[in-house]
C-alpha cells in the first residue's frame, strides 16, 4: 500500500497501452493517488520485455488505488467503444482519458532512417496508433469526460517541435498536439480540459536493456537528440506524476490545448521524480 495523499480517490480513469513503458508509470501513478484505473493492453504473456495488462492492474491496486485490465486493439473501434461503455456502466463516469497506446515495433522499425528509406506504410502504422486512435478515444470518452469536468492527456513529444526520430513520428506527434488543441477549443466552456504532455527520456524496459558500457554507463544515443545517459534519464512514473498534478489541479483549464514538458509541470506543481529528482533529459 502506498502512502502518497490518495488526492484521486473516487475518481475514474483510462490509460491507453498500459502494459509497460510510460503508460505503465502512468497508471501506477493515478493508481497510487487512489484512482480507479482502467489500463488497456493487449500483451497477456510476458515476451522479451516484461509486464502485461494484468500485471499493470494489479500493481495499481498494491498501490492503493483499483487496477482494471481490459484486452483492447485500438485499431479496433467497436473494441474502444465497448471499453467507455464498460466504464459507463461499471462507474458512472470517467475524469481522466490518458491517450498512450503507440506502435512502438513499428517506430523502432524505422528508428533513424532517412524519409526516402521509411517505406510508405509506415504513414498509416504511425497515425493510425498514435494519432487516429488518440481521436477516436476522445470521441468516445468526450460524454464522460464533459459530465464530469474531466481531463484528457495526449503522450506526445518535443518530436513536434523539432527533428526527432524520422520525418513521419515528427509529422505524427505535430498533429496530436494540433487534435489537443482542437479538442480543448471544442470542449471550452464544457468544463472538460486537453493537454499533451511531453516526457523527456524515459528509462522504459527497453531501454533498461541498453548495456553498460566499459565506464558502467549506460548511453543510448537517438537520432535527433544526442546520446544520453540512461541513469540520469527519468522514470516512467515521473510523467505519471505530471497527469496526477494536472487531474487535481481546479485551475488547469489555465493550461487547456497546449503541450507542457513534464520537467516544467514538476517545478511548477512541487513533484519530483522517484529519487528525489527533476530530471531533464530533454535538451
């Protein structure tokens, strides 16, 4: 059982590719706050990687909070639809929409290459998980999210300010922050919020497979971005931390239909990351 203030009790929330990565730190973090926290996933059996749905959700109900796995592909919309009639249903209401799932196979795949090397189905692979999806989440949980004054998060990236990458996840990430803000305009005055929230770099379970080098430190070094050091990088549940401030936060309607670094969250609202840190890896 965890002992941070449970600042979420009561409330209801959906955290989309949840079974590993920031996703998971994601919902680790609503569920500690004490958040009933529906986590999509469709990894059952551990692989290469460890963590699955079920392995998210009952972490979060340690934690202090109730962890609910649901078998989703959100390439599927009546899937999508029947997981916010499930909540409806089951809660009653819905406070925070985390829009996270991501094709990640298909963005390591292309890691790098130049445009003329990234085949074009690639364009489909990466809006259709990780921009389409983000749309149709928030179409469905919009009802919800307007009844109760909700919250919804878009995972994104400063790969929509600059090169990062390749030329399509930077195209992909510029056009989920322009749906976050659109989807802020639309919902002015309902109550309800949109924010993308850029994490830095994020040590995820695959990247803790980076080995270390002769000095013991561990780099990876990403297109775009340089080569960083893993063990300054900042946890998964440090973006957790920055959706947890904004989802009790009254007066976040203040920061409604724009991308914030979650280092500049954490100075603002007082968070730190798990080792007492604000780590910023984002250059």
């Amino acid at each position: 059982m965890s002992g941070t203030p449970k600042i979420l009790d009561g409330r209801v929330a959906v955290v989309t590719g949840a079974s590993r990565g920031i996703g998971k730190g994601i919902a680790q973090e609503l569920g500690a706050a004490g958040a009933t926290v529906y986590i999509t996933g469709r990894t059952t059996t551990a692989g290469k990687l460890p963590g699955t749905v079920h392995d998210t959700a009952a972490e979060i109900t340690e934690l202090g909070g109730h962890g609910v796995a649901v078998l989703c592909d959100h390439r599927d919309d009546a899937a999508v639809e029947q997981l916010f009639a499930r909540v409806r249903a089951e809660q009653g209401r819905l406070d925070v929409l985390v829009n996270n799932v991501y094709n990640s196979p298909a963005a390591a795949r292309w890691l790098g290459r130049k445009f003329w090397d990234v085949p074009a189905r690639a364009w489909d692979e990466t809006f259709d998980i990780g921009v389409r999806s983000h749309y149709v989440a928030a179409v469905l949980a919009a009802p919800l999210l307007i009844e109760s004054a909700g919250l919804i998060v878009n995972i994104s990236s400063p790969g929509a300010q600059r090169y990062t990458h390749n030329a399509v996840y930077g195209v992909a990430k510029t056009a989920l922050d322009r749906l976050t803000a659109d989807l802020a305009h639309d919902l002015d005055g309902t109550g309800a919020t949109a924010v993308s929230l850029w994490p830095g770099i994020v040590n995820t379970e695959l990247l803790q497979l980076v080995p270390a080098d002769e000095q013991g430190r561990r780099l990876v070094t990403l297109p775009g971005e340089g080569t960083f050091d893993l063990d300054a990088a900042e946890t998964p549940r440090f973006p957790g931390r920055a959706v947890v401030a904004l989802a009790a936060d009254a007066d976040r309607s203040a920061r409604t239909g724009r991308a914030w670094r979650v280092a500049d969250l954490a100075e603002a609202y007082g968070f730190t990351d798990l080792d007492g840190r604000v780590p910023r890896s984002d250059p």
